[in-house]
DNA sequence: TTGTAGGCGTTATCAG
DNA sequence: CTGATAACGCCTACAA
C-alpha cells in the first residue's frame, strides 16, 4: 500500500494534486487526474487514516463503553451501535470496563488520546468520575440507557421510559384478573429499578389494589438473582398469582425455580419478564416481556453524537422511548 | 488537553526534551525533569496516539472481525479478546461482518488504512478474499474457529478439535446405554460441522453401532432450526433415544419442540448441546453440553498477534484446543 | 489548473 | 544532557 508521495512520484505530478483527486470536487485537468487515477491503482494508495486525522483532528472512531459484554442488553447496544456508526462511515473501539471505574478512567483516556469523535457510555453510574472528565472535553458524548438518578442535565442522553414499563406490566396483570402481584427488581441503587417499580406500584394503587411489601425483592438482574428472589418470595409466604421480574434473566430464573417446585407457568403463576432477549421466545412457556427499543436507542444515540459534532443545535438533549408489551404465553387470565 | 508544544513553552524546553521525559529511559537532568512533568500537570498533557502511531507506524489497536454480534460464540469472543487486547495495551476496534463480503472488504480496507497492528477474523469462510487481501499485507492476522475446509497453511489459526467434540457427545451417549442416536448439525458446508458429525459417527461406529441416515438433520446453529429439525426427525419416523445438538441454541430448539410434543427429557430422550453457553445452566432440564474454551481460544489468538509483530518466531501456527464435557441434567441412562 | 510550504503531534537523528 | 531538524502521510493556504 503505498502513500501519496509514491503516486505522485508515478504520476509525475505534485503530492497535492493527487490530494485534489483524492478529495474530489477540486478542479484537476482531466489529463492529469486520469494519470493519478492509474497510478492510484498501480501502487495501490489507500488513503491514510491516521495521518489524515492527525491534520483534521477527527478520526471517524466512536468508543462504546460497557459495564459487560455478555449481557443480552449491551450486547444488542453493541451490535445497533456498531452497524449504525458503519452506516454513517465510522468504526466502533468497544471498551468493557466491568463497572470498575479504574478501567472506566483508563479507557476514556486513551479514548480521548484517539482522538475520537465521540463517546456513548451504556448505563454509566453518577459516581464514575469519568463524565466529569469528559465534559471538560468537548468530545461529544451520550448516556445511553443511564442509570443514576441525581441529573447531569446538561449531558445528553437516550434513555427508557422506565416507568412506563413498570406500568405496562401491571396494566396487562390487571388487565388479566391478578390482585395480588409479586415484583422483582433489578438493583434499588440504580435509578431505572427505582422507576420501573414506581410504575408498577403506582399503577397497581390506581386499581385500588396494593403492592405487598413482601412481595418485592431486590435482586441484580441476572439469572441467579431470578431464582433466589423466587425461594425468597415462597420463604416469605409471599402471597402473589403474578410476577414482573424487571430484566427477562432474572424471569428465567424465576421460571426454573417455579418449574422445579411444580408449579405451572401460567396456569398457576403468571410470569412478566424484560427486554425482550432473543431467549424469551425459547422457554416454553415463551415469556411475555416488556421490550426495549434497543435499536431506535442506539440510532439516536449515534445521532446526538453526529449532531454535537457537526455543532449543529441538538433539539432534543434527553430522548426518552417507550418500551412495548409482547405477550406471550406465561401469562393468562386468573 | 495539551499537546507537547505547550508543555515545552511552559517548562521552557525543547519538544526533543519533553518527548524524552514521556518516553523514560533517556537520560534527562533531574532538574528539568521535573519542570517538565510539572509543566505536563499542567496543560494536562497526554501523548496524542494518532501522531505518535503515524510516527511509530502502529497503532495499538487491534481488529475484530465477527460474522454476528448476537450469538453465543462470538458475544464469548468478543468480550474475551477485547480484555486480553486491553491487559496487553491495546484496544479493539469491532466489525461485524454479517458474513457479506462487501462488508468485509471494506472493513478490512479501513483496518489497514488505520496502521492496526493485527486483525484477528472469527468463522471467515475460505470463499471471503479477505484472507488473499490480508496475505499481501505485513498486518499480522490470525483466523480464529475458521470453517471451511481447504487450506491457507501459512495463516495462523487458533481452533477447536472439533472432531474430538463429536466423539464426547458419541461417548457420553454410548457410556450411558444410548443405541440410537441422533444429531443435529450445524450447515454442511462449514468444516467445523463436518469434523463434529464424522468424530461422532467414528465413535458411535467404534462401537460397533451405526448412525442413521434419517437420524442426521442439518440446522444452522440457531433456535429455530433447531425446533425445525426436532419436527424433521419425527416426520421422518427417525428412531433414536438421545440427540446430539451441535449448538446450544438448536439443542434448546430441539427441547423446545421435545416439550411441546410432551416427550420428557432425559427420561425418554437424552439431549446433549455444545458451547456451554450461559442459558444451558438455565433450562429445565439444565443442559449436558460440550464446552468450548473461548477464553483460553482468544488468549492464544492474541498471542499469535503479538507474537507475528514483534516479528518472533510463531513455534505453532495452527493451535487446535480441546472440548470439553460438561455433564447435567439433560442427559441419563436409557 | 498546479506546485510549494507549512503544519497536525510525535519521535529519531544528529549536532552541540 | 539538550536543542534543532527532519520525517511519518495528509491537507490547505498561498502563490504561480
């Protein structure tokens, strides 16, 4: 792969003119731009992106920072935001900081040192020093799917409408004859569990009804917190004939513990998950879930992030989306 | 964020002096040293990798390239090979490919017009040019659970003994009584499943059994093959007591549909999978699967990266690792 | 329309 | 030990 000197060289002509037809839409006599076409080919030039970002201070990279790669949600915020920066002529630098804010710091510094062209954090925590650090940059940057509840107004961010979920789920148990619901929630610390389970109870004491306080249960939202939180509810005398877990692996949890005490999904206990991951749809029963716009999310990250680059006013700083009932079959009429 | 210039004006040095305090191991007075590392506090200096790559001609960064995002193989070595690529220094930079060839070439192209210092492929098919472009170029590459069959002898390639996985399946189900076996296997046309089904047809031969025709149904590695295989089977009056699935994903298809046509597992049919991703822990039944090592798979893969760039001999070009049996619930004697 | 010169931020070489 | 100076590959005034 040779550099523009060499097809300049080849073509007898001046590195700048080779520039000019590289760029395009710079007048070049047709004679000469066939000359550096040809040679072009010969040598095989292939524009330099890092010396063309080191002139223009732009390095068409975008760093995506994750607390965990093996996650049914940051994984499809890694796969939405990958296709879609490559749509629009990035590439992706993908950072797995495991919620360690040491790593978190790391990264984003050698991020910056990168140069790139923007930022999207998933789920970062109010607490991580890093979004101070970068908004004394002036790299673009974006909260997706944030979690922490005290607000950095001023940083953009693409969010779910998290109580709306809680809602939707108590809406389709009510909907289906359940009085008495279970919740299990993700982590209280982390601001969207706080607000799913808001909309819940809210929605619930809109009914009339009430959430039993023994019948909430914190857990992480993973697998194991799902099972866990299930013998909890059952060691408590938890009275419930539904549940909402707030992440579907903590629903799957949930599902296998019922399973193995016999009790049947959904003709005894209806049973709510979230997200929507591709596994849902591979229980039996299939899992009626709460989904998330994971794609519609990342394209309007990707957008803010385009749009603070190219300093073009960003009309809207805080995009909240709506989440979606699927039902499936693990839930029914009382 | 300064650049070197300002902490040279501030410290009241040349740049040469800066760049050797940064650079370390150059003999710098005492004194200026630290007027120079005070100066560097503070502009908040931070060496810029762009020019420091353009100068050193790497980049410190390394490519990924994967077929899928979503998808239990790749999400392992994408989270694996990012943290091995981050403890070494480097970054990773991510592209999936969904298995076009456009895509592909053209992810490649800016790999190599960005200076990575490596380029690791997952499941590339003989049929991409990648691997001919790749060749032509001094960027180190590494092939990683490569398919297909013909050989590039020369690229490095880090793999599982796939054959050795058909052979525990095989053993597995004969140890536990199994005579008629079935076997769902991933597409015909990548070698990994060809190796699988012929180490199990081997060993279920050794045995002095033979594994039928009618009892061989290819799937595509996903779920819903895997459910469509299951009816395959019984549509063709295929008589076997326990099913090898060469994916997890068609092993939890084939369960599916087993339980939805109320045939028990592992009480009349024993279901073994493969990969050991995380939701073989979360079925009921748990899944018996074939583990592979995608940790120990991208550690060697980094290696061999490494290895080529700092121009070191490569001792073994091809490293083949082995499966693992993991046993659980979804398999018993017959 | 084309070439020359300077600079993006570093590092390496060569004098001093 | 330190400072010019050139070079990495590209782009962009400015001049011709």
């Amino acid at each position: 792969m040779g550099s523009m000197k060499d097809v300049a060289k080849l073509a007898g002509v001046s590195v700048s003119t080779v520039s000019r037809v590289i760029t395009g839409n710079i007048p070049v006599e047709q004679q000469t731009r066939v000359r550096v076409e040809d040679a072009i080919r010969v040598v095989n030039y292939r524009p330099n992106l890092i010396a063309r970002g080191l002139r223009s201070k732009n390095s068409h990279l975008i760093g995506l920072v994750v607390p965990e790669v093996i996650h049914a949600t940051f994984t499809s915020f890694i796969k939405y935001t990958e296709e879609i920066v490559n749509r629009h002529g990035y590439n992706l630098i993908l950072g797995n900081t495991q919620s360690d804010p040491e790593v978190e710091e790391q990264f984003i510094d050698t991020l910056l040192r990168r140069n790139v062209d923007g930022v999207i954090f998933c789920r970062v925590s109010d607490k991580s020093r890093v979004l101070g650090i970068l908004e004394r940059t002036n790299v673009p940057i974006v909260v997706l799917d944030r979690s922490l509840g005290s607000e950095n107004v001023h940083i953009p961010l693409v969010s779910l409408n998290n109580r709306m979920a809680g809602v939707l789920a108590a809406e389709h148990l009510s909907d289906l004859g359940h009085a008495q619901c279970a919740c299990i929630t993700g982590p209280m610390d982390i601001a969207l569990s706080r607000k799913r389970l808001e909309g819940f109870k809210s929605h619930i004491e809109s009914r009339g009804l009430s959430l039993d306080t023994t019948a909430v249960v914190e857990g992480d939202f993973r697998f194991g917190s799902g099972v866990q939180a299930m013998r909890t509810l059952f060691e408590r005398r938890a009275k419930f004939s539904a549940i909402w877990a707030q992440s579907d692996l903590m629903a799957i949890g949930a599902l296998q513990e019922l399973q193995r005490r016999g009790i049947a999904v959904p003709e005894e206990v209806s049973l709510i998950g979230m997200d929507d991951i591709n596994f849902a749809e591979m229980m039996v029963p299939t899992l009626t879930t709460i989904a998330q716009p994971f794609e519609r999310m990342c394209e309007e990250a990707v957008q803010l992030i385009l749009r603070q680059q190219e300093n073009k006013p960003v009309p809207e700083n805080r995009i909240v989306l709506d989440p979606e009932l699927i039902i499936r079959e693990s839930t029914a009429r009382k």
